[in-house]
C-alpha cells in the first residue's frame, strides 16, 4: 500500500469520514513516517547498498547519516568481501593497529554511529561496496513502505493507536484508551513477525556476501590470531 492508501485505510478504522475533523492528513502522515521509521529502526528491515569512500593509510571510514548499522561489506574493485567484527577484536589482533596498511583490508568494525575501523587500512584510496540497514526518509503521497506487503497494516495499526488518544488527557480508562492498547499491540505483532523476516533476510544477505569464507580466526592467550 501507498502511504496515502495506509492514511485510507487507518481513517476508516477510526470511524471518520473520508475528510477526518479531529486530525489533519498532514498528522496522519506524520503519524506514519514515524511508524515506519520506528519500524525499520528496531528490525533493520530497510536495506540499501552505499559506496563508501576509504582514504589512503586512514584506517576510519564514515558512514551516512541515515545508516542504521552495517551488514556485510566487501572491496569494490576486486569483489572480495570484508569480515565484521567487534572493534575490540582488532586491538586483540594487532595492537599497533593503527600504523598497518595493506592492498585491502580483513576486518572491519562499527566504532561509534558513524564510522568504521578497517585493519589494515588501504594503502591507496579505495572504495568499500556496504549493504546497510538503513533509516529511511519519510514517505511520499504515492510511495510504498521498503517492506513485504503484509506488514503495511503494522502501519494502519501504528497510525490508528497514535491517533486515537489525541486529546485523550485524563482519559486513561476509558474506551479511547482501549482502542489505543488494542492498536498498539497489533502494531507491535507486525513488529514482531516482521523481524523474524529481517533476520532471514540478514541471513541471506551476510551468505551471499561471504559463503564459506568468512572465518573469524582464534585469538591466543598473548593476543595473536591463530591459523
């Protein structure tokens, strides 16, 4: 469903006529970007492929704004991938880390929101090919959610349970209220089913990228990778 047909479908839930008189279209919409955000935040549904820039020697490398967390990764120009891990593992490795640069990098490691490790480091400006979970934009009239259609109506729910206790201040065991937990849970089902779904997605995702290559090597007693 298009945006404008969940605001439909959600307007008659709430038993208003075609033109509401307690919301604004411009509030229902909000209503469900942030549904959808919310949505795509907490599963990390919402998936898109991003080059990203890697100067010579610079072992960190900035992510986009609206990047959620980083899936899979591999090097542009030869096609092999790059393994995940936790950024504490690459001290582990190597404690000088910071000094090593090769041809293209083994590891990376998410290091804060917006940016990641790479050991080593490019020893000339390369590109990184990333898929990411994203947070994505708000929705136009005609646009789509990035997500299977079954899970559009955890959006008409999200939208419903928000709108529903507008002004329902005191209000707090009264039916309106009702109908809002009612939303709410629905909305929370979806949730629910719809990262069973990302993580097979995920799943799929991270072997396609790596297959039978990806190994996280062993780390000894003295912090040195074995094998």
């Amino acid at each position: 469903m298009t945006r404008g047909e969940i605001r439909d479908v959600a307007i008659g839930a709430l038993r208003e006529s075609a033109i509401p008189v307690r919301w604004s279209e411009a509030e229902l919409n909000h209503y469900i970007d942030d549904g959808y955000i919310e949505m795509a935040e907490t599963t990390g549904a919402v998936v898109a492929t991003r080059n990203l820039s890697a100067n010579t020697q610079n072992h960190f490398v900035s992510l986009p704004l609206d990047c959620n967390f980083v899936i899979a990764a591999k090097d542009q120009a030869d096609g092999l991938p790059i393994d995940p891990v936790h950024w504490g593992f690459v001290d582990e490795v190597d404690n000088k880390w910071i000094r090593v640069s090769s041809t293209r990098p083994d590891f990376f490691a998410m290091f804060g929101l917006r940016e990641l490790i790479l050991y080593p480091a490019y020893d000339s400006a390369r590109t990184i090919e990333a898929i990411l979970s994203i947070i994505p934009d708000p929705l136009g009239e005609n646009d789509e959610p990035d997500l299977p259609q079954e899970y559009h109506y955890g959006l008409v729910h999200y939208c419903h349970a928000r709108a529903i206790i507008k002004d329902a201040h005191g209000d707090e065991t009264g039916p309106r209220i009702g109908r809002h937990r009612r939303q709410e849970r629905f909305y929370r089902e979806a949730m629910s089913g719809l990262g069973h779904w990302t993580f097979d997605r995920h799943k799929h995702i991270f072997m396609a990228t790596y297959g039978d290559r990806y190994r996280m090597p062993e780390i000894d007693n003295y912090g040195v990778a074995l094998g």
